[in-house]
C-alpha cells in the first residue's frame, strides 16, 4: 500500500519538486512562447474593469497585509471570471483535491489546489500576502507538484500564482520529457499597467486552451 504524504510536507523547495518528480526548467525562450507573443488586445470594458480590481486591491491593501481568502477574492477570482474561465467550456473546482503518485507507486503525494480550471488545464495558487513571502516564487514548488498530477500528457497545463503584489505564470509539460519554464512576475501592485499585461497573458492562455 501506498505511502500518503502531503504535498506541503514532501515538497519544500524548488529542488525537492524536480528531485522528486523527475522535472527540469527550461529556459529556452520558445519553450513558453504563450505570455510573450500574440497576446490579445484588451476592449475599454475589460480595461475599466481591471482599473476598478487594481483600485480595490490598493484600498484594502493600504490598511496592511491580506490574507489568501482576501487575495483571492480581490485578485484571483475577478481576473478569472473577466477572462472568461467561469464560462463554458470551462468549468471551475475550488480547494479540489489532487494526487500524484511517485516512485513508481510506493508514495502518493496528496493535497488541496486553490482553484482548478477543468479540463486540467489552468491551475491557481494564491499566497497569503505576508511580509514573510518574498515573491509568488514561494509557491512554485508546490504548484509544479499539483499540476503534475494532470491526467491528459499530451497537453501542456498553465499555472497562475498570486499574493496578491505580484502575478507569475507557469507552463508544464509532461512529454517527452517532464519540464516547466516561467514567465516574468508581473508587479501588479506597484506599476498600473501590469496588471493589464498580466491580464492579457491569462486571456491568451484561455484562448488557446479552447483552441486546441
């Protein structure tokens, strides 16, 4: 019988996710192609709406640090929903639980992702916004584990991760071989336009989920 262990607690840091799930980075530019080029232009609606998210995240900001549920509701969940992610063909699982088995079966890693964006295409994770937490950079071992246990190989699965200051995208694929490459993080707290960029990346990373 399979060993369980949380993901939180088998998987710690950066070389903990790729010793133990056979990853490597790769940083080869046209590897993650998808939060550079071709990214779609933003209607005044969209652009409105995403003035408003930023104004609201200062407001409640300015009054300290928030916490992941606050993060969630004033970051995550309007960028998912203004990018279409809450409407067909998508559909949406919260705290969904994931498991992935490891060493040819012997452990399986179990855990809880903040949001999941069927079919097994998108993953969010959101930090809570402490001083402690340097970047979003924090999550990235843990997420590469959770989008690790993608049940289609065959297709490339995106990870968004936000504490609510800064925004980072995640590309994995499984074939060949196993591998993940990053885009920049997007400083949507500190610089207005950002958070538009950022927003156009995830828009394009819906558009060409549905496209395939």
């Amino acid at each position: 019988m399979a060993k369980v262990i949380a993901v939180t607690e088998a998987i710690k840091s950066l070389a903990e996710a790729e010793s133990r799930l056979n990853l490597s980075r790769n940083e080869n530019e046209a590897f993650f192609t998808e939060w550079q080029t071709q990214l779609p232009s933003l209607s005044d609606s969209e652009q409105t709406a995403l003035d408003t998210l930023r104004r609201r995240l200062l407001y409640h900001r300015s009054d300290g640090e928030l916490l992941e549920g606050a993060v969630t509701l004033l970051v995550a969940s309007p960028l998912l929903e203004l990018a279409g992610f809450y409407d067909p063909p998508f559909r949406m699982k919260a705290e969904a639980a994931i498991e992935i088995a490891i060493d040819d079966g012997e452990e399986t890693l179990r855990g809880r992702i903040d949001i999941l964006i069927l079919p097994w295409q998108l993953w969010v994770i959101v930090l809570e916004c402490k001083k402690t937490t340097i970047s979003t950079r924090s999550a990235l071992p843990q997420a590469l584990a959770y989008m690790m246990a993608n049940r289609d190989l065959d297709k490339p699965r995106f990870g968004m991760l936000t504490n609510g200051d800064d925004l980072l995208f995640v590309k994995l694929r499984a074939q060949p071989t196993a591998e993940y490459g990053l885009s920049r993080a997007f400083s949507i707290y500190t610089v207005r336009s950002e958070l538009r960029s950022a927003f156009q990346v995830l828009k394009h990373l819906g558009q060409g989920i549905t496209a395939v």
